[in-house]
C-alpha cells in the first residue's frame, strides 16, 4: 500500500533543510523543521514551494510561486 501525497506527478527542482517561523502576537514562533522542496508539475509546468514536519510529515508550507510576483 502506497501513500498519496500529491507529489506524485512532480519534479523536485531542489530542496533545503529548514525551519520555518511566523509572526505571531508580537514575537516570532517555530512552525517546524524539515525539507523545502521546489516542486515543478511535470503537466502544467507551475512550480509550487512545500514543506512538511520532520516527525509528523504535517504540511506547514504549501503555494505556488508565480513569476508575475512583484518581489521576484
């Protein structure tokens, strides 16, 4: 039995060990470790970012990176 995950029509174009934090009542608080991959859709060709906690795999990170974004 095999795990969906919705990766599975993707190419990973690279991916970094990270933490990600937010801004949250005046202070910055940890939404967890792990790996941030670029993920490339092998059909549609968008590119999204994702990532997921280390232990519980939870997805912390998840949208798509769009080349009419002003701050890329």
């Amino acid at each position: 039995m095999s795990i969906i995950t919705g990766e599975e029509n993707e190419e990973v174009l690279d991916k970094f060990r990270t933490k990600l934090y937010r801004w949250r009542d005046t202070e910055f608080k940890e939404r967890g470790a792990g790996d941030l991959k670029f993920l490339k859709n092998k059909e549609t060709q968008r590119v999204r970012i994702l990532m997921r906690q280390d232990k519980t795999h939870k997805v912390v990170a998840n949208f798509y990176v769009s080349p009419k974004d002003p701050l890329c």
